[in-house]
C-alpha cells in the first residue's frame, strides 16, 4: 500500500546550516500540494524541530516540537505516527524520544497519492538549508526502542562503556 497518514517513520540525519527558508526549513514533505497539510519534518526555527500533520479541510495542524541544539552538527531526526494506536506524533533526537508527543484529532488530510519530497516542498518553497543524508520513511510506526537501535547502529555511539557496534568491517 502507499505511504499515507495511517501510520509511518520518518528519519534522516541532517546537518543544518540555518533554519531554511522562512525559519521552516522542510527536511521531509508528503501533502497534497505546497505549503498545506500532508506529513512534514521541519526545522520550526534554528533550535527547534517539529513533526506535523494537518487536518481534513486544512484547518488546523497538529505539531509536535523538541527543541535542539542542531546548527552545523549532524543530528538523527525521527518523526513517528500511528492512527491505529495512541494517534500522538512523536520526535526523536539522536535515539531519544524528545519534547512532548502532540495528540491528532479530528481525520487528516489524505495523501497517499502525492510524491515525498526532501529538502523542501513540491513547489520549490520552504527550501531546507544543509545536509540530509540516510533518508528513512516507513509505513510503520517504529517502536522507540527500534529508533533507538538505528541510532546507535549507524552513530556508532556505544550504548555502555563495555559495547560495541553491531557490526564491524576489517
């Protein structure tokens, strides 16, 4: 099935310069056009990340936020989302749940038939400012302990003093 607002993850480890275009800058945008609805992952601002979805009818959106010290140093940022389960958007940085996850209501806005862009929005606006690499979108909402693993697997981060990453070449 297609990537819709049902349920999914989006991650990717970004470098920022500045907040993007107009403080908003978009790291990954599904909507059905623009700068309206769909699942976006945002810099709100230059220490800000936000995870959104908007409502049918485009009159409200639902974010959560965590705010982050993130200029010019590589973060990975997670946003994920279950309509099925407990309906709140949650943000991750670097393997940690952070903020607090924001509640959707109401029915959202149907996208499944819109392309996913990265570094901004479909119409060439809201353009990110920085690095993006390891772009991850998924339809499932992965479970915090999955985020978490991905972190550390790709960071290279040792959980405790005595571990070692999962896998190691030469």
């Amino acid at each position: 099935p297609p990537f819709n607002s049902t349920r999914y993850t989006v991650c990717a480890w970004i470098k920022p310069r500045t907040a993007g275009e107009s403080n908003n800058g978009r790291i990954t945008t599904k909507s059905p056009g623009g700068n309206v609805g769909g699942m976006q992952l945002i810099m709100g601002n230059s220490t800000t990340l936000n995870l959104r979805e908007r409502n049918t009818g485009l009159t409200n959106f639902i974010t959560t936020s965590a705010s982050i010290t993130i200029l010019n140093s590589w973060r990975h940022a997670c946003g994920r989302f279950d309509n099925a389960g407990d309906r709140k958007l949650y943000i991750f940085i670097d393997g940690t749940q952070s903020g607090t996850p924001a509640t959707v209501t109401g029915t959202l806005e149907e996208y499944s038939g819109n392309s996913l862009f990265v570094g901004g929005n479909n119409d060439a606006t809201r353009a990110y400012d920085g690095l993006i690499d390891e772009v991850h979108v998924e339809r499932i909402s992965r479970h915090n302990t999955d985020i978490q693993t991905q972190y550390y697997n790709q960071s290279f981060t040792p959980i405790s003093a005595s571990s070692t990453p999962f896998y190691t070449i030469g």
